[in-house]
C-alpha cells in the first residue's frame, strides 16, 4: 500500500514547544493507548504494537500546527 494511505493518528503530546525524545514519546503513546483501552508495548526505537498492530513513531513538526512538535503513529 502506498505510504500516504496507511492508516495513522496524531498521538497528544502537551509540550509542543520541545521536541518529544524517545522516552517522552512512548509516555504519550502509552497515556494515549490506557485512556482508550488498548495495550501497548514498543519493540523498536521508533515502533510501537498497539492492540497487535505496528505502527512506525515519528517525532517531528506537527502539519498545520505553525512549528509545534508532535508525536504520530503510522502503520507499518
């Protein structure tokens, strides 16, 4: 499947003025997967198994966000 249809989210990420390093990063991911009830573990610098999927983690500018940093997850 072409990368720009692979199914992804934007992950909150409350401190938009820092950019998120790794660990900061898996915090977001995991408060995000408890409060919507879906298991989580990170097999990878920059993956994450969320409910048996793997998702690739960026960490970078958020589109349209006018420079804030945010952390989104995107299908493998």
């Amino acid at each position: 499947m072409l990368p720009m249809f692979r199914k992804s989210f934007w992950v909150p990420y409350p401190e938009g003025d820092v950019y998120p390093t790794v660990s900061k990063a898996r915090e977001a991911i995991s408060r995000y997967c408890e409060q919507n009830g879906w298991s989580c573990s990170f097999p990878g610098e920059d993956e994450a198994l969320i409910d048996g999927a793997l998702y690739e983690v960026y960490r970078g500018y958020e589109t349209g966000s006018r420079g804030n940093y945010g952390v989104k997850c995107r299908a493998k």
